[in-house]
C-alpha cells in the first residue's frame, strides 16, 4: 500500500546520509509511482512532485546535516497541503433550523452518514431531524427510519414521489417538532446525470441549504474525482464526507478531491456504526499516510473515553516529545480500555502492518505493562538509565526474556523519536520560496 511504499523510499534515503539532486529524482520518481499505484489523479500527482521536488532540490535542504529527514518533513507537509492544510469543522450557521444537504451517487454512503451526523449533532446536544428524500427506492425511506431508531432520532418521511415537497415539508417538521437542525438525505443515481443533478438543484432552490456535503465511497478511486467535480459543477456543495474509509481503498480519491474540485473534506467515515465518522484532519492524515502513526488521534480518543484519566500533562509532554515510560504505560492502558484493540493499535506507527497480518494481541499489552511495571519509578521517567544489568533485572523481575524488555524500550524510543520529529509542525510551512 501507499504508506509502505512510501516508507520504503524514506529508509531507503535515511540510509544513505548526504543526498545528492540525483537522489532527490530518483526518490520523487518513486514518490511518483506510488501515488500512481494508490490512484491519485494524475494531475494532482504532477503538482505535487513538482511543488515537492523544488523544495527539497534547496541547498538548504541538501546541505543540511539531516537531509532525508528534511526531505521526509517537506513530503509530510506537501501532502497536508494536499489534503487541505486546514481542518474543516462542521460549523453550523445561526439560522435554526439549520439545513445540511448531502448529494452522492447511489451506494457512497448517504443515508448511512446522514445517520451518523444526526449521532454527531446529538451528542453536541442539537435536535437533529432526519428527512428522507430519497423517493425512488421504497426500501430508502425504512432504512433511513431504521437507522433514525437505533439513534433516537425523529425521521420525517412524507408522502409521494416528489422530493422538493418533501424536503419543503422536512423543513416545517423540524419547526413544529422544535429541531434544531435538518439533515435532507437525498436519492443518488448509479452515474452521474441529468436527472440526479436536476433533483438536487431543485431542492437546493427550495429549501437553501446553510450547506451541501457530498458524499464520496473512497473505494471508488479515481473515479471519485470525476464524480466530485460533476457535483461542483452543477449543485456545487461545500465540503465532502468520505465514506468507507475502513475498506481497502487505495487512498486516492482522499488525495485528489481537494485539488480537484477545491472542496475540504470535513469528515470520514469508517464503519458502518453510527459514530464511525470523524472530524477529518489533514494534518493527521498526512502522518497516517506516511506511516507516522496517527498519535493524536490516539490521545483524543483516549480523552473522549475517559477524560479525567488521561492526565493533561501527560498529553502535554507527550506533545513535546519528552514521553517517559510512565506516559506510556498511561498510552497502552488507554489503548486497552478502548476494547476496539486493533482500530487504535493501527494508528500507532507500524500498526498497520500488524493488523493486516492479524497480529494484534493484547498478550504483547500485558507483556508490555508487566515490564515497565517492573521498572523503578526512577527508571521510568529517565529511560536512559535502562542498562544491561538493569535491563537484566527487570526481566528477571517481569519473567520475561531481556529480548522482550529490549522491544519495550525500542518500541517507546520510536514512539518518541516520531513525536520529536513531527510534533514541532510549524517548520517549514508556509511555502516562502527558496530562503538565502
Ligand atoms: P446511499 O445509497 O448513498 O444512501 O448509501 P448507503 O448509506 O445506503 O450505504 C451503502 C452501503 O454502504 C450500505 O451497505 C452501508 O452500510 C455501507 N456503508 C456506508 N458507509 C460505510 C462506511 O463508512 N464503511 C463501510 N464499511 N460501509 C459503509
Ligand atoms: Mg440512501
């Protein structure tokens, strides 16, 4: 997949200390391919290399004393870039009812995160109505009720084939039934056309929606891209929902589509549980991609489980890099309690792999809280006492292989050495041109 493959032309360069402009070709030829592979459109990936390619050609860049690691902060940051650089939030304007559209291609997902959006509104305390446009497929307006139950949420139906009056209606609903905000599912078609487009812009007319978000299945690759400008085009929306990022996809719809049609992704989707749909980061993203592991992520889902026990310090020095073994022992405590082990392990950096090859267990936690666990407190917060006779003890103490303790360490090291190269953001960000 694109993450190891991108990996790989990073150790690749990590290995060779100083890096000529020959290295740079070589390794963006590479960076090239494997977005190919992964899908991305291939404009985006042309922009991208040259943007990249520049910078890292620098003096400053090729003569520094770290010059692969320079070159690895100038990919993270293009791919941001790429991404979007800036979080989009789900902002909601202060008309009440506000009114959220979402449009798509049949199958990409729209009820199924009309769903989970209402999830999402009610947990922020909105009283979300659901309204089921979608007049073609009977089943449409039961799956939507369905999902509606299961979360609590008021669905309104109507009568009749025509979409605009019931999305007219939805609207009075939520006015007399005290909602807050409107969610309009609406029907997709198999492809883009006339018919589909039509429907939506009569809608839009009717009932202007505060904003439209469209619905991609970021299974479908490419073709997303195509899809997603046909919609800018003709009902033009605000941001997109990328659904079914849990499948293999191969990353390039999530790639492009901002290049493409100029539109942020504000959310993805990834299951089909009402609250699988998350708040989209770019940033984030970007380090996933390059195998950085998705630690913050991790943090704030650690933090929304159980608040008050991930101490904010912790959070903190983790922040800056000055991880101790004690913040992480807190990390893999948090990392158990949150039951879906192998979800957050994948975040971690390497984690991936382990999980495609089914080797997530929770055994290798327990082994790993018994070891530091048999570390003195001293220890814990200085790592770098750890030496070969302590190492020795601590193994004896945990009944464990020295080996076992070694992996710890190493695990944790990489764990910090990942924070320190990539939590600092801010270098190297704004794109100033050449400096010198
Ligand atoms: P619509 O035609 O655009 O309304 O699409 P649906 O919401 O009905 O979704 C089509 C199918 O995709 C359904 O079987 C959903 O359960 C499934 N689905 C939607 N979102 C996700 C997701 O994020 N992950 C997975 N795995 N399946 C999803
Ligand atoms: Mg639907």
């Amino acid at each position: 997949n694109l993450s190891e493959r991108l990996q790989g032309i990073f150790s690749g360069l990590r290995g060779k200390g100083r890096l000529t402009e020959d290295d740079i070709n070589q390794a963006m030829r590479e960076i090239r391919m494997a977005l190919l592979e992964a899908d991305v459109n291939f404009k985006v990936v042309k922009t991208f290399i040259a943007n990249t390619k520049e910078r890292c050609l620098d003096a400053e860049v090729l003569e520094s004393l770290t010059p692969a690691q320079n070159v690895i902060k100038i990919v993270l940051d293009e791919l941001t870039e790429l991404l979007g650089r800036t979080d989009s939030k789900l902002v909601l304007g202060s008309r009440i009812p506000n009114v959220i559209m979402l449009v798509g291609l049949q199958g990409s997902g729209k009820t199924t995160a009309a769903a989970k959006l209402a999830y999402r509104l009610l947990q922020e305390n909105h009283q979300p109505l659901l309204v089921a446009c979608d007049v073609y497929r009977p089943a449409a307006a039961d799956q939507l009720e369905t999902l509606g139950d299961e979360i609590g949420v008021r669905v309104y139906r109507g009568e009749g084939k025509d979409p605009v009056k019931i999305a007219t209606e939805g609207i009075q609903d939520a006015i007399d039934s005290l909602r807050d905000v409107v969610i309009i599912d609406t029907a997709g078609r198999l492809h883009v056309d006339e018919e589909m487009m039509a429907e939506a812009e009569n809608i839009k007319r009717a009932v202007k929606p505060d904003q439209i978000l469209m619905v991609v299945d970021a299974m479908t690759g490419q073709d997303v891209v195509n899809v997603a400008a046909a919609f800018a085009e003709r009902v033009d929306f605000d941001g997109v929902i990328m659904s079914k990022m849990d499948g293999d996809a191969r990353g390039g719809g999530a790639l492009s589509i901002k290049q493409v049609t100029g539109k942020p992704i504000k959310f993805i989707s990834s299951g089909e549980k009402p609250d699988s749909l998350e708040e989209f980061h770019p940033d984030r993203m970007a380090k996933r991609i390059l195998g950085m592991g998705d630690v913050v992520s991790l943090i704030e889902s650690a933090a929304k489980i159980e608040a008050e026990e991930m101490e904010a310090e912790a959070a903190e020095r983790m922040m800056r890099a000055q991880l101790n073994l004690n913040d992480f022992l807190d990390m893999n405590k948090q990392i158990r309690k949150m039951g879906g082990v192998s979800k957050l392990v994948a975040a971690l950096p390497g984690g991936d792999k382990a999980m495609s090859q089914g080797q997530v267990d929770e055994s290798a936690l327990d082994r790993m809280e018994v070891i530091i666990h048999s570390m003195t407190l001293q220890e814990r917060e200085k790592p770098d006492l750890l030496n070969g006779s302590r190492r020795a003890r601590i193994a004896a103490g945990a009944g464990v292989q020295v080996s076992d303790v070694n992996q710890v360490i190493k695990k944790f090291n990489e764990t910090k050495k990942m924070m320190k190269q990539f939590m600092p953001a801010d270098d190297g960000r704004g794109r100033k041109g050449k400096k010198g």
